[in-house]
C-alpha cells in the first residue's frame, strides 16, 4: 500500500466550479503538506504549504489537512481555465529533504 | 529572482554517450536536489544536497553522477545510460534541510530537461 493515495482522475468541471481534490495517507509521522500544481511539461511549482492541522487560505485555494483523519485536501473556487493542471500532494515527516507525493490528479476546467 | 533555471530543455542521447544536466538557482537556497518524473507519475527524488555536500542519495544507479561546484549550481552527469532512463529530469532547491523547520518543504522547481536515451 502507498504511504500517499490520491484519485489520478482525471476531473473535469465547468468555469467557476468549486473543485475539491484530496489526498489520504497511512503515515501517522507526517507534519508538513503541501500541494504543487504542475503544467504539462513543467516543473511542479509550490501553491500551498500547511504546517500541522488546520486551514489555510490563499486567494481563490484553501488547503485543508486533519491529521486525526489522515485527510488532505485542496478546494478551489472559481475555478478558472488556467487552474487546468495536475495537482500534487507531498508531505513529509522527519526526514528532511525527503517528501512523499501523491500520484497527482489531473484537473481540466472547461470554458 | 525566484527561478531555477534547467538546461538543457531537451536532450536526446544514446547509450554510449556521456552528457551533463545544469542547473542554477540565485536564491540564496543551500539545498538543492535532482528529481526523476516519468509521464503520469509523480517525482522522484534522486539525490540531495545540503551545503554543497551529498546528503541523500536515493540508490540511484552510478550511471547518474551529480556534482554541486558551488551553492549556485547543480549538475547531473550521465554516462551509458538506458532507454528505460528516459525522463524528465527536474532540479529543485529550498532554503536548507533543517528537519524541524518549514523552509525546507518549499521546493523550487525548474522547468526540468525533457531527457530521451535511444
């Protein structure tokens, strides 16, 4: 079993749908979450870190994480066609330099 | 400047030959590190360093040699490498590797080298 299971997709809603993506994981170690959105034939770039539990917001995404339940999640408002992506999850516990990711889910966000 | 920059873009080798991947990033950052991405799958890690020094190396085969000159550059050297080898090679830096602190799990990506053994 992996440490990190996300649902690959692909998603695919319309403009200005809440998109819901989420990751669950089996490590009870893990501290750090982040999530990377990645476009095609790019390199992934950093849009949410979340230190612990709780929320955190920036602009259009907020990142959830409830360790009790091992559950991650990344919803996104309004979601625009720019938002059509592969979106990862990484965490990490103790070992530094070494994050785990999620398999990715590809996002597509129709006009 | 907030970029790493990876070149080159695109590289196609065969199995005999020797190249280099390059990597540089202004940052500031003390922990850079070299990925592996296959199509649909996510990175994977490869090798770390911390301060110019090796600090992870994840069994990666010797074919794949990195070298960090100074705390601006990265290098991955290839030699005799495999058709299976072909990738997209990604470098990623962050601020260092302390265990307990945050900066550490902002990673930097570059734009990777889109990496194809014949």
């Amino acid at each position: 079993q992996k440490e990190v299971e996300q649902d690959p997709g692909p998603l695919s809603v319309p403009e200005g749908a809440i998109v819901s993506l989420n990751c669950t994981y089996s490590n009870s170690a893990f501290q750090y979450f982040m999530w990377y959105r990645q476009y095609s034939r790019k390199g992934p770039e950093l849009l949410m870190y979340t230190y612990s539990s709780g929320n955190k917001e920036d602009g259009r995404f907020t990142a959830q994480v409830d360790k009790s339940s091992k559950y991650i999640s990344l919803f996104i408002r309004d979601s625009q066609p720019s938002d059509s992506a592969t979106y990862l999850c990484a965490m990490r516990g103790t070992n530094a330099g070494k994050s785990t990711f999620g398999d990715g889910t590809t996002l597509t966000v129709k006009p | 400047d907030t970029e790493v920059t990876q070149t080159p873009k695109h590289l196609v080798m065969g199995m005999t030959n020797k190249k280099s991947l390059k990597c540089e990033q202004h940052m500031g950052h003390r922990a850079m590190y070299w990925y592996k991405q296959k199509a649909k799958k996510p990175p994977e890690l490869m090798f770390v360093y911390s301060y110019e020094k090796l600090s992870i190396n994840e069994s990666v085969p010797s074919r794949f040699s990195p070298e960090c000159p100074n705390s601006s550059l990265l290098n991955l050297h290839l030699h005799a490498l495999q058709p299976e080898d072909s990738a997209l090679y990604l470098c990623a830096s962050s601020q260092d590797l302390q265990t307990d602190s945050s900066s550490n799990e902002k990673l930097f990506f570059g734009s990777g080298t889109q990496l194809s053994v014949l």
